[in-house]
C-alpha cells in the first residue's frame, strides 16, 4: 500500500514515514504545494496525508484538483487547525476523514487503514478470489485454506493484482506502485516477481490466474 505525505514539518513527516514503514506501508513525500501538485498529478496512492496549511498554497486545492481529475485515492486530512469550517470544507470536498494535530500515530495508522479498506476493499478486511484469500489486518494468504509464504514484494504483488482484477495493468505501474520514488523495479525485476508468485500459487495448488498481455502488461483473471 502507497501513501503520499503531504506536511513540511520535517519532524513530524520523517516520524509518520518511520511509523509508517513500521506497518509495511510504502510512504512518498512532499514538503510544499508544488511538488504535492506534481505527484497527485503523476501517480496514483492508497492514501494522501494532507495538511491544509503547506508552502506555496493550500492543501484543499489539492484536493479540489484531485477531485476535478477524477482521481481515486483516499484523501485523509491532518492539520493543525481544528475549526468547523475547515473540516466541514474538506469533507464537502472530498475528504474521507479529518484528524487534528497533534495525535497518536497509531490512530493515524488506524485511520489510514480504515481509508484503504473502504476504498478499495469494499469495507472488508479479507479478499476473496476463487480459491485463494488476502487477510489485509494480518497480511497472510491462504490457497485451498493453506497458508502461502511470501515475500514483502510478491504479497503486495498479489494484492496489487487482486484489487485490479480483470483489468490490464502496465508494468510501469507495477513498477511504481511496488518501488514508488526509487523505481528500481526494471522489466526484467519485474518479471522475476511475477513469475516466483506465479510458480508459488501455482504449487499451492491455485489455476493460472496471472495473465500476460502481449505489449501491455499483465491481467489478473480466471
């Protein structure tokens, strides 16, 4: 799962990264309304932190693009000021949930979990599929009702697949969505991930259900 930070207070945005990686979360950053601009533009996330009050502009323009865009990803808005207004505005906006400075970091967590989870999981903590199934809260897989051992990658691979079953997914986006900013996720590596999970579910005991699209990219189906 990817989250993008948006709050210049170093401090504070490096300890929600620590935290964040903590719970296996792959956390982007950005300290201003420009770069904020430009990676909503760009990519895609589970989740954005917003801080209302940012350099260069306000966060709520941020959500005013995301939403005009189109744009998916859950929005939960953390910000020092605590007035009716604001949270009633980014709500109204678009926002799925408001937190006021300061909290506890594992409510943060709580919440962003909470986000993911109706957004892109129906509001369930386990996935189903055939004959496999995701528990996202204790990020385990069973096929058959046996547990499968993975790696990091390979899970949120499955995962990735899982959420964005049935539809073609480039390997740009997978590289991105398993490395974010560092992008060390060439085609070849790529291919290495995908084809271990392959051979994995496969000895499991799971049908083929990872599908390659010749010039495209890969699509998850039965």
């Amino acid at each position: 799962m990817k989250i993008l930070i948006i709050e210049d207070e170093k401090e504070l945005s490096d300890s929600i990264v620590t935290y964040l990686k903590s719970e296996n979360y792959l956390c982007e950053t950005a300290p201003d309304f420009n770069k904020a601009l430009e990676k909503t533009e760009l990519y895609d996330y589970d989740c954005i932190l917003l801080d209302i009050t940012i350099p260069g502009g306000n966060g709520l323009e941020i959500l005013r693009e995301l939403k005009s865009n189109n744009k998916m990803d859950g929005v939960l808005i953390i910000s020092a000021k605590n007035s009716l207004d604001d949270k009633v505005t980014g709500l109204t906006l678009g926002a799925d949930d408001y937190l006021s400075k300061p909290f506890h970091l594992s409510e943060l967590s709580a919440r962003i979990a909470a986000i993911i989870r109706r957004k892109n999981f129906d509001g369930n903590d386990v996935l189903k599929f055939e004959n496999m199934s995701i528990d996202t809260k204790a990020k385990t897989v069973l096929v058959n009702d046996k547990p499968l051992e993975l790696t990091r990658k390979e899970y949120e691979l499955l995962l990735y697949f899982m959420t964005n079953k049935k539809r073609v997914i480039s390997k740009n986006a997978i590289a991105e969505h398993l490395w974010g900013d560092d992008m060390q996720g060439n085609n070849d590596f790529i291919y290495t991930h995908i084809k271990n999970l392959r051979k994995k579910l496969i000895e499991a005991g799971s049908a083929d259900y990872i599908k390659s699209v010749y010039g495209m990219g890969y699509k998850f189906s039965s």
